[in-house]
C-alpha cells in the first residue's frame, strides 16, 4: 500500500481505518458523513466522532441536549439505529478499545483535561494529558500519538512545535502535512498507518493511509529553519561636505562717483557749498566723502524733484523723515532749506549711504 492522501473539504474533525471506514463531522454543525450508509442523522450534531475497530459502529458527544445544564449525551450509531449511551464530559470524551467496547469518560472531578488519544498496543484506551509534548530528533513534538509496529519499529505522529503535522521514524523527522493543523487520530494495523487530521486553516480533514517502509520514500525530511540573521549594520553614511568658505570678497570699492564731483581732497570752501546745495546747514560735521555721496544722490534725485506731485514727483509721505531731518541738520521752511517732500525724497535715495555711515544717527 502506496501512501494515499484524500481531503474532506468543509470537514472538522474526522477518524479513519487502515481498511478507510472513515467518519466525519462538518464545520456547518449540520450532518456527519461516513464511508457507510446511516439510516437517519445522529439526533443531534456529534463533536469527537470515533470508529469502532471493526464494523459499522461510531460515536462521539452530542452537542443539543434538552437541558442546558446537564452533561453531554453519548450517541451511537450500532449499525442500525442510533443510541443514547449516558452522559460524558470533557474533550474527546469517548473512544472503541481493542475490543469493540465503547469507552466513555463520565463526569467526574479530576480525571482529565484532553480526553482519549489512543490505543496502546495492547488495545487499552491511552489519555491525552500524557502525551503532550516530547523533544524529540531535536525539536519539539506536541499532542502526539505513539504506534508500534509488530517488529517493535515506534512511529511519532503529532504537532510540529512550530506549524504542521510531523512524523519521527527511526530517529529521522518527516513532514507529513504542513498548515495549521489539529486533531490528530492515528492507528496502526500490522505495519499499516492510518490518520485523520484538522486543517483549521482550510476548514477541512485529511486522511492519509500508507506503509511504514513508506515513509522515507513519500515524505520529505524536515530541514529546521537556520536562525535569523540580524540585519546587517547600515553603511556609515558618507559625510556632507562642508560648507566651502566664501571667497574673500577684498576689499570694498569706492562709491563710484560722476565726472563732475571732484574727487577729494577738495578745498573747505567748496565743500560748505556742496553742502548749502543739499541744504545741510549742519553738515559740515561730516567727513568730505560723505558730502560728496550726498551731493550725488542729490542731483540724481533732481528731476524726479522738480516733477508735480501729480507726475509722481512726491515719493509717498515717510514718517521718519521729521525725525531724520535734525539728526542730518536739515531745514525745512528756512532759506536755502529744502521742503519736507523734497527730504523725504533725498531719504529713501540716500538710505543705503545711512546703512553705511550712520548719517543720521
């Protein structure tokens, strides 16, 4: 016997024979489904369903029970008919021994948490809470089954610690279903396997039937997964250069001047009529140079001067200009003074000679 591989979709939990008489519960809460003819449905949906080791015969706990407080019922179907067994308790509470006889965990404090995994090899019915999880071919094997072959070969079926159903034979470990897998039922006939399992991720039960000597033919070794490398350090990141320095900008040239403003040193008379020309009759407290920037800005001020105010010849009204008007000894209303439309003008022209000598402050 090849191994034989065959998925009940919508299925959950499901039992099966080496010869596969086979049963099955669904994921809708509905109806079982059975590799034998039943005359009716089970009176109520059945939860743990197991098979008898021969014959038609299967149970499992019934889910709707008359009164809510009262255990779950045992439900059989005998061939024929199907029976109410008593009440049970717990997970998986029910199981066929070696011999064909129902055993039913009643309720009572204390006796398990798991319900039947197995039969041992003597057909008697094995708990599941001593057989949770054993280190074994280097990992971590949880809710397993252990069969024995008549020549003494030990088969390890159950829960990879990480995802998966795994097999361990011989030392050596096998995948035999990956995905998220629960519910294991596993018997052995001879050195013939059978198993039932869930695929809570595909809502659905796979059966598997196949030869011991199989196993290192069909199935493929599990190859742990390496550890993680760390992520590699980022590369140090390649320093911004520096800002490059300015070049010297040297030194600052001359106010340019026209052609007619002599270029100093110009005699003391000349310079107080520059001065009375700009009307600043206290000019004269400034250094030769700056008069004669200000007679430039003057002159480049005249026409624009001479314009109505209709013409745009009046800058808009500057109320700084009274206050600039003593500090740069500017008369207004006086003989040879200047209006305060004119200062205002000769203001803003001459602000950037303000900014570099300090006129009028």
């Amino acid at each position: 016997m090849t191994l034989i591989r065959y998925e009940i979709p919508g299925a959950m939990e499901g039992d099966l024979r080496v010869d596969w008489a086979y049963v099955v519960n669904f994921w809708d809460h509905d109806h079982l489904k059975a590799s034998w003819y039943f005359a009716t449905q089970p009176p109520a949906w059945i939860r743990y369903p197991r098979i008898a080791e021969a014959g038609p015969r299967l149970a499992g706990q019934g889910q709707i029970r008359a009164d809510p407080e009262a255990y779950a019922p045992t439900w059989e179907w005998t061939g024929d008919e199907w029976a109410d067994r008593g009440p049970n308790s717990g997970t998986s509470p029910v199981i066929y021994d070696g011999g064909g006889t129902l055993q039913i965990i009643r309720p009572a404090p204390d006796q398990t948490s798991q319900g039947y995994r197995q039969l041992d090899a003597d057909g008697r019915p094995v708990l599941a809470d001593s057989q949770m999880v054993i280190d074994v071919a280097g990992r971590l094997l949880h809710e397993y089954t252990r069969l024995l072959a008549p020549d003494g070969a030990e088969l390890l079926l159950g829960q990879d610690h990480d995802s998966g159903a795994h097999i361990v034979l011989a030392g050596v470990r096998y995948v035999l279903e990956p995905g998220d897998v629960h519910t294991i039922r596993a018997r052995i006939a001879g050195s013939s396997v059978a198993v039932a399992l869930s695929r809570f991720d595909r809502r659905s039960v796979v059966l598997y039937t196949f030869e011991l000597a199989d196993v290192p033919i069909d199935l493929p070794v599990f190859v742990a997964p390496g550890p993680i490398p760390p992520d590699p350090e980022p590369p140090d990141p390649t320093p911004e250069p520096p800002d490059p320095e300015p070049p010297d900008p040297g030194p600052e040239p001359p106010h340019p001047l026209p052609p007619e403003v002599p270029t100093m040193p110009i005699p003391d008379d000349q310079f107080q009529a520059m001065c009375k020309d700009v009307g600043l009759t206290a000019a004269p407290f400034m250094p030769h140079e700056t008069a004669i920037e200000i007679e430039q800005g003057a002159r480049q001020l005249g026409d624009q001067i001479r314009k109505p105010k209709s013409e745009g010849g009046v800058a808009e009204r500057n109320p700084l200009a009274f206050e600039l008007f003593n500090g740069a000894g500017v008369r207004s209303g006086i003989p040879g003074g200047m209006s305060p439309e004119t200062v205002e003008q000769l203001v803003a022209a001459l602000e950037p000679l303000n900014t570099k000598y300090g006129l009028w402050r």
